[in-house]
C-alpha cells in the first residue's frame, strides 16, 4: 500500500506515539468562518485552550499541497492573512488541491479524514454543516454529514446552525449511522442558541460518558463516527432573536443573489456576522473555546481509557 503524504508535526507525533490525547481543529473556519485578524487570534487561542486543558492541539490545512496536521504559528498567519483567497477543501477538493500543490482550507469534511488518517480520534469546531433549507430540491447536503458517517471519530461542535434545515440534518445523519449525543441536555443545540425544537437522539452528560460512546464506536468497527452537541454557554446565548432575524435576511439575501454551492455556508456566516454587527462574531469565538474545553477533555478521557 502507498502511504499518504502527510505532513505531521513533531509535538502531535510525539503525543500520537505516547498514546497522549490529541485534537483536531479545523482551518475552513479560520480562512472563511471568521475575519481577518480575529480569526488568528482565535486559533491561536483556541489551541491555548486545548494546551490548558491537558490536549495536544493538532490544527489541519493544506499548505503547498502537503496536508499539514499541526501547524507552526507562521503557518497558521499565512493562511489567517490570505483568507477566502485560500480555496475552501471538502473531502471532494483533496485530491485537486494535492495534485496542484495548492494551498487548502479544510472544511469539517476533509479535517475529519486527515484526523482519522493520522489517528487522531476527537476533533473540536463550532458548527457542522448539513442540509440547507430547500436541501430536498437542491440536493445541497454538506459532505461533513456523509464523512461523519463513514470517519470513526468524534466531532465536537456546538450543533448545525439554524442557516439549515435541523430536523433534515438530524434524519440524514440518522439515515448515515451517525451517533449523536447532545452535552448536557436532551435537545438537539442550533449553535447561537440552546433550543432547535429537536430532541437529540442521545444525551451525554461528561467526558468520561461520551468518551464510553466514542470507546464503543472504535470497538464496533463500523467506520461511522460520532458527533457531541455541546449547547452555547448561556452567557452568550442572549442574541438569539437577533441572530435569527440576521439569518433570514441574510438567506433572502442569498436567494436573490444566486448564491450556490460551497460559496453558500461562508456567504451565510459573513452575512449574519455584518447584519448583526459582530455580535455573533463575539459568541462564536467563545463557542468555540467551550467546545475545545469539553473537546479536550473527552480526550483525556478516552486516551486514559485505551491505556
Ligand atoms: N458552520 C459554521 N462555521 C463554519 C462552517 C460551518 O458555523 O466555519 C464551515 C466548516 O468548515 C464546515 C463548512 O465544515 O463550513 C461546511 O461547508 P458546506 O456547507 O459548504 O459543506
Ligand atoms: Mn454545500
């Protein structure tokens, strides 16, 4: 067998190899989920957080058409600094961008895959993508939902955004042999707010108890992967309303533009971050920071099980 060209960093080899835990972290939201400069800081501290928590972090992105899986901080400034002129990789976009020696954004898709292939088994973002409104005519389904189904790794984010159709998104990951627990509660979190109005398939309430379910996904060996829901702290759930109407302008807008594609998901988020003038902006940032703290410790859990 050929093996992949993967370009791992020393500090998450060495972690790999000591059996110590390790989180993936994904790049699409750092060149096209967030604005220049706050999406370095952002990365930087998100990995801080992971560090703190007793985590190696293990940032994924393509530079030169070498996957890179830990980056150094220049690394993560360049690709920070070029933004959405760094091409957004799905899965589907891997082989082009290899080939062509580019430089690649990996989206929940792509991060998932480089993660598995690196053995790397938990990986911490915000939100997932998944069926977009009108995703029963457009067939526009994230292929994060179909990686997650075919990937043995446990994805933390903070539920799919209401820019999509949740109760659709739920049915397909169910339909793709998804486990999907949500943290601490029995609804399904929609990423700015706790509440979808969809009961979560499963409800974990520790580490320790989605690192079981994650222990147990490995063990079957089914090769499906699983995804933790964690609610948006309620400090930072206030906006909710705002943030909805933001959404539906910011489809409308979408609609009447033409927007499609994987230009549709970064269009959204740019969009709702304006109307609401940076306020989920500031709400997404510390999202994320949560996920990498319950994230990082699952992963503590589950290496300390497999040893
Ligand atoms: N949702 C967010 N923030 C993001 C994304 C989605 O709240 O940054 C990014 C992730 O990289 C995700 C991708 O994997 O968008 C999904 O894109 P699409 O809908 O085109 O599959
Ligand atoms: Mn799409």
């Amino acid at each position: 067998m050929v093996e992949p060209r993967l370009e791992i960093s020393p500090e998450v080899q060495a972690a790999l190899s000591e059996g110590r835990p390790v989180v993936a972290l994904e790049s699409t939201i750092i060149t096209h989920g967030m604005p220049w400069p706050d999406n370095l800081s952002t990365a930087l501290e998100v990995e801080e957080v992971v560090r703190a928590s007793g985590a190696v972090p293990a940032t994924i992105a393509i530079i030169k058409g070498e996957p890179h899986i830990g980056m150094q901080r220049e690394q993560l400034e360049y690709i920070a600094r070029k933004g959405t002129a760094v091409q957004k990789v799905s899965r589907r976009d891997l082989p082009v961008v290899m080939a062509r020696q580019l430089d690649g954004a990996t989206t929940v898709s792509a991060t998932s895959a480089l993660a598995a292939l690196s053995g790397i088994h938990v990986f911490v973002t915000g939100g997932i993508g998944g069926v977009h409104r009108g995703g029963e005519v457009t067939m526009d389904i994230s292929a994060d939902l179909t990686e997650l189904g075919r990937t043995p790794i446990a994805v933390v984010c903070a539920g799919a955004k209401s820019i999509l159709d949740i109760p659709r998104t739920l049915e397909v990951l169910e339909t793709l042999g998804v486990a999907v627990a949500s943290y601490g509660t029995d609804e399904f979190p929609a990423f700015f707010t706790p509440r979808s109005g969809c009961r979560s398939p499963a409800r974990v309430d520790s580490p320790a108890e989605a690192a079981a379910m994650l222990d147990s996904v490995q063990r079957l060996g089914l090769g499906s992967g699983m995804l933790v829901a964690v609610p948006i702290p309620h400090e930072q759930a206030a906006e909710g309303d705002e943030v909805e109407t933001a959404i539906r302008a910011a489809l409308r807008e979408a609609d009447s533009r033409g927007i499609r594609g994987n230009e549709v998901t970064p269009f959204l988020l740019e969009r709702v971050r304006a109307l609401t003038r940076g306020r989920s902006l500031d709400a997404n940032i510390q999202l994320v920071k949560n996920n990498a703290r319950i994230g990082s410790a699952i992963a503590r859990e589950y290496a300390a099980q497999l040893r």
